[in-house]
C-alpha cells in the first residue's frame, strides 16, 4: 500500500465545486493542486447532481489512501422583492419608496413584499438593502401592510432583487423547507460538515445541531451584524466558524469587515473551534489567470491570523482558472508559513487553557515543541477533541492524529496543522507506543535518532479522556515486520 507523505501546510484550503470543476478529473486535479476540503453549494444544481459529486470526492479516498472532507453549504432563507410592471425601475434618490403586501407588478413608487415577518420586525429609521447593498431605504412609517422609506441610495431595481435588513433581528427561521430537504439529503450522503446560512442568534445553531445530531459537524456562517452581537454563544454551540465577508460587507460598512474578521478568527481560536475564512479572497481569478496584488496579502492576512482554512467559492466553482487558483494559494500559504515570523504572529491571540488535564496537556506539547527538538506531535483520538486541542496552540510540528474513526478522520480536514489517519484503535500503553513511532516514521514525520511527542487518553477508546503526554526517540527499526 502507498502511504502519501502528509502536506506540510499548516492552513486548509477549501476549495468550491461547480460547473468548472465537477468532472472526477477535476477534482483530483484540485486535490493534486492543493484542495484539502471541498465545498458543495446547495444554492445551485439538484441534489442527483449533488449525489455523484459526493460520489466523485470519495472515490479520492481509495485512490490516495486519504481521509476526504466534504461541506455542504445550504442556501439559508433569501428575502426578495417583488416583480414590475416593466421588470425593472429607477429609485431615485430622496424620492419616497413602499413596500407592500399587494402582489399586484410594482412600479417606482411601491413594490410587492412577501415576507410579512419583517413589517413586525422594523422600526422608523431602519435601513433596508436592495441588490446587495447597490441601493439604501430608510423606514419612515410601518403600517401592518406596509413599510413606506425615503430612497437614501438610489438607482435600478429589477425582479426578485434581494432584501437585507441589517439592523434588525428577523423573526425568520434559520432553514427553509428547501434547507431541511437539502440537510436530510446531506446527512444520508453520510458528509462531513454543513455549513448553516443566516445565523442571527444561538437558537438557529441550536435548531441545526437538533436536526444533524452526530451525523455530521455544523459550521455557522457569520454573515450577520446580529450574529456578531452573540458571536461566543453561537460558537459555544457550533463546531466551527465561517467569516462570511461577502455578505458581512453587504450589511455592514466595508471599512467594519477587516477587525470584524480579525475579532471573529481570534474569538473562534481561543474557544478551540475551526474558523474559515471566504469569499473573494482570488475573485479577480475567475477571469484572470493570476490574482492582484491586494488578493494575495488578503489572503496571507488570514493565515497569518491563524485562520484554520480560506476559501475559495466561484474561483474554483466557475472560474476559468480553478487549478490555479488552488495552486497559488497554496503557494502563497506556503510562502506565509516559511516566514520566520510566522509563529510568533500567530501566537498574538492568547489560547488559554480551560482547567481540565487534556487541556493541560495539550497547552504543554505546544511549549515541548518549542523547548525540546521533536519533528511531530501524534495524538490518538476517537471523538477529535484532542486534536482540536492540540490544533488550538498552532503547535510549531505537524500533528499526526491517528483514530478509528472514518467520521472523525474525515472532519478533521478543515483543522489547522492537523493530518488524519484511520487506524485501527490501541489496547494497551505499549501498543500506544509503538503504533505512534511506526506512524510517524510510515508518513515520513521522523527520522531515526529523531524525538516525536505522543498524547492519548487512558483507558483506550474513552471519548474526551486525554490524560498522557510522552516523548519518545525513534530507533528506526520501528517499521521492520511491517
């Protein structure tokens, strides 16, 4: 059996399958170039295409030896306007503006607004979004059956536009009919994340977590300004984080989304959870066969913050230049990481350990690393717990986590530093022992006369019961027999 040799980047690359990129050869194309995880859009296509994309991501799995990642993105609720009379208008600017409950085609003095939860929702002097941000209303007055503004942006606006109401939290729930199809159809697909859209408040979270159980782990998309108001509550209940810039800049002044970034990134890393960075991190690569200048310090800014993966969405889903989007964002994570600088920038955000011994633990193998020469930290885990730890401190080494858990192997694709293998589980300290030295030789992590740090719980196979650290030399003799 061939045993590929571990990427040694430490940041995840995510990468969006779409019409560009959804043939077999594609996809191993991209996973050659650099793609550790693969987004599935649930915003297009259905889900029969959907099935054999997921088809297609797995067959990876035989062929490398490799655990494959899949996150499936649901589109989450969309607020539009109606249709008019000539399919589109001009609104201009200081001129009056309603929103109503008549489906009658509108016209540039009103249009038709089917979602009656919002008019509750308002108040005099909220602002309403049209067409990503391009045009801006201010509530003047709200009756039960319409919300009358004055037009602050202008310009034209055509059928079934999007609404964004940023200053308000909407009494809408987080998952559509279509989410929940689109969730039961992902489930039984058996992937690895859902990434969940529409997040305003912890309840949306809790109300996906109820309806996944452990099938599968939920990412919550931040695209909210009220989702920032209770961003620890929400991320005290999810596994991990996305920062959804497009949408975040939508609602918010663009000059807020970079600190808004930064604050998300650190609040997820102390709280031990994976965070993604996305949206337009390569956009100029969808037509271009090489980013801006401004594009690749964009992106070197999310790794040097310590992002646990970056994204990208129609670079690789419909651009022309999807392999080498992939390939130079690897290329500028490499770049990035080989900083001598790299560690201390991203140990700027404090990771406090929480008072439990596997905490302890795993806050030490960081400060082992950085005192004692070792070439790799190798955790057993069942649940994933002890390298979401490990992964916390950005250990300077790579971690090698070995479980028995094609589930937990397959959802560690979107953890910083960490590289899963699926093993067979351990019985006894000594076997411990020798299966952390034989790994980390097989996958080339070590070398003989080389130190590696092994950390697992005791008793065997207890979920969330890390209790040993223990350096170890490797002999090289190790392999021999096997």
């Amino acid at each position: 059996m061939q045993y590929h040799k571990p990427r040694m980047r430490k940041v995840r690359i995510l990468a969006t399958l779409g019409p560009a990129s959804d043939t077999p050869e594609m996809i191993e194309k991209l996973f050659r170039a650099g793609a550790d995880a693969f987004r599935i859009n649930m915003s297009h296509g259905d889900q029969a295409d959907k099935a054999q994309l997921i088809a297609n991501i797995r067959a990876l799995e035989k062929a490398y030896n490799r655990p494959t990642t899949i996150l499936v993105d649901l589109q989450g609720p969309k607020l539009r306007v109606g249709t008019f009379a000539d399919d589109k208008v001009e609104l201009h600017t200081g001129h009056n503006f309603r929103l109503d409950t008549d489906k009658t085609p509108g016209d540039a003095h009103r249009v038709y607004l089917p979602h009656p939860e919002i008019f509750a929702a308002l108040d005099v002097g909220a602002r309403l979004l049209l067409d990503d941000g391009k045009l801006v209303l201010r509530v003047t007055e709200i009756g039960p059956e319409h919300i009358n503004t004055k037009i602050e942006v202008g310009g034209t606006l055509s059928n079934r536009k999007g609404l964004n109401v940023p200053d308000v939290v909407v009494p809408i729930a987080a998952l559509t009919e279509k989410d929940r199809s689109d969730l039961a159809f992902a489930l039984e697909q058996g992937v690895d994340w859902i990434a969940m859209s529409f997040v305003q408040r912890p309840e949306d979270v809790a109300e996906g977590k109820k309806l996944i159980g452990n099938k599968a782990a939920l990412l919550a998309k931040i695209e909210k300004p009220a989702a920032i108001r209770r961003l620890e509550e929400i991320l005290e209940l999810a596994d991990g984080v996305m920062v959804a810039r497009g949408d975040l800049g939508v609602e918010l002044p663009p000059e807020q989304v970079p600190p808004l970034q930064k604050k998300i990134v650190s609040t997820a890393r102390r709280m031990g959870k994976p965070v993604v960075v996305a949206t337009q991190m390569l956009e100029s690569m969808i037509v271009s066969p090489s980013p801006t200048r401004a594009e690749v310090s964009d992106v070197a800014t999310a790794i040097y913050d310590g992002a646990d993966a970056v994204m990208l969405s129609a670079e690789t889903a419909a651009g022309a230049w999807p392999i080498e989007a992939v390939s130079i964002m690897d290329r500028i994570a490499q770049q990035v990481e080989g900083d001598p600088d790299f560690f201390k920038r991203i140990h700027f955000t404090e990771t406090p350990a929480d008072g439990t011994t596997a905490d302890a633990l795993a806050e030490a193998s960081g400060r082992i690393v950085d005192t004692v020469e070792t070439s790799a930290i190798v955790c057993f885990t069942s649940s994933g717990s002890t390298a979401r730890r490990i992964s916390r401190e950005r250990p300077a080494v790579p971690l090698l986590v070995l479980t028995a858990s094609q589930t937990t192997a397959r959802r560690l694709g979107l953890l910083w530093g960490a590289f899963a293998v699926r093993t067979r589980d351990i019985g006894s300290f000594e076997e411990m022992v020798a299966k952390g030295k034989r790994m980390a030789l097989r996958y080339h992590l070590g070398v003989a006369g080389g130190r590696i740090i092994i950390m697992a719980g005791v008793p065997f196979g207890t979920p969330g019961s890390t209790n040993v650290l223990h350096i170890v030399r490797l002999t090289g003799d190790e392999l021999k027999g096997h």
